[in-house]
C-alpha cells in the first residue's frame, strides 16, 4: 500500500492573525514608510515581536484607514 503524499498547498492554513510592516502595506496599498510613520506617531496600533519586528492586524488596519480617510461627497 502506498501512503498519501498531501502537499502544504492542499491543505487549507488559516489567514495569518498578524501582519508585518511589508504585508501590511500591501495590504492596506500604502508605502512601507506611511505604515512606519504610523507606528510611531501613535495613530496605528502596533505590537513589537521579540523586540524587533512590528506586527499588525488587518483590523487594527482597517480602522486606522477608517479614522484618517475622508469620504469622496461629489
């Protein structure tokens, strides 16, 4: 009897929970650099990994996007 080879794209992974800087720019189709400028000021909530990497949530995302944006009315 052969066993069943499943390859890592047959299975189903879930959504990652957390975002780094690069995924989260992609993201939310800002420069790495606005994301940044973000974190630092306090306006985007950020959590610090091991102390070196920023991660972020798409919904921490969404709702900095939300708070800064200004609806088109024309």
């Amino acid at each position: 009897m052969v066993a069943s080879i499943v390859s890592i794209a047959d299975r189903h992974l879930p959504e990652p929970k957390f975002l780094r800087v690069k995924d989260g720019a992609a993201y939310s189709g800002l420069s790495e650099s606005e994301i940044y400028r973000a974190i630092y000021t306090g306006e985007l909530r950020a959590r610090r990994y091991k102390s070196r990497s920023w991660l972020l949530t798409q919904e921490d995302i969404d709702a900095w996007l939300d708070a800064n944006s200004v609806p088109n009315v024309a």
